[in-house]
C-alpha cells in the first residue's frame, strides 16, 4: 500500500510518543480518507449521470422497468414525508390518537441540556443513560 507508514511500537511508559504515534496514524487515515471521498465522490457522479439517462429513457418509454442481459433497470417512486408544522401535526395526532406516526427517540443534545438545567441527577420515568469514557488526542497548538 503506498500510503503506509512504518511505526516503531513504543515502549508501553512512553506517552509522549504514543501520543505522537497516534496523531501520525490519523493523519495517514485522514489523508487515505481524503483520496478515498474524492475519488467515490466521482463515482457517484458518473453513476447520477447514467441514472438520469435511464430515467430519461425510462420516461420517453413510459417503461417501469427495462431488462437487458447486464441487467435490469427499475422507475421506482420514492416517497418521503416531512412536517412543515410540527404543532399543527402534533395536534392531529392527539385528535385522532394516531401516536404511532412519531418515532420513539430523544433529541439528544436537547435532553442533555434538560437534564443539565433541572439539575436533578435523575432520570425521567423510562429513560437510561449510557456513558463510556473515550480518548481524544489533538496536536499541540
């Protein structure tokens, strides 16, 4: 692989250069990262453009589907459904008792500014924290 980088293990005392270790490898992955996006990025690029041919062809056809060799081609309608009033909906659901049209999950960062100005250290009813410790490292400034 040409991106590879040869790192010596440190001893297991050394933070210094395990700290250096670890900000050479993510540079790498970020360089490696980088290269991979653009070139996925063009990809994807050429395959909307194909897309937009067979959708043209598609439509001039009136075909839902085109079966070729290499394979086939399907006109599928997707749809996708947003609020443009969130108190409008809210009260159509409450008005029909339809609460299955909402997702059950918490805006995350909303609730932990909640818990943080009730500053009670409970939970409500029906809710579980999970807390793990993770390492960030940053480059010195």
């Amino acid at each position: 692989m040409e991106n590879e980088v040869e790192i010596e293990a440190p001893e297991a005392g050394d933070v210094e250069e395990l700290v250096k270790t670890y900000l050479t490898i993510r540079k790498v992955r970020e360089k490696i990262q980088a290269e991979w996006e653009a070139e996925d990025n063009e990809l994807k690029r050429e395959q909307q453009l194909i897309e937009q041919t067979l959708m043209v062809i598609c439509n001039e056809n009136n075909a839902k589907a085109i079966r070729t060799d290499a394979g086939t081609v399907f006109r599928r309608l997707n749809e996708r459904y947003t609020v443009a009033d969130g108190e409008l909906f809210r009260k159509f659901v409450m008005e029909n008792n339809v609460p299955e049209l909402f997702e059950q999950r918490i805006a995350q960062s909303r609730f932990k500014e909640f818990i943080t100005e009730q500053g009670d250290t409970s939970l409500p009813p029906g809710v579980n924290v999970m807390r793990e410790f993770a390492i960030v490292v940053r480059k010195p400034s």
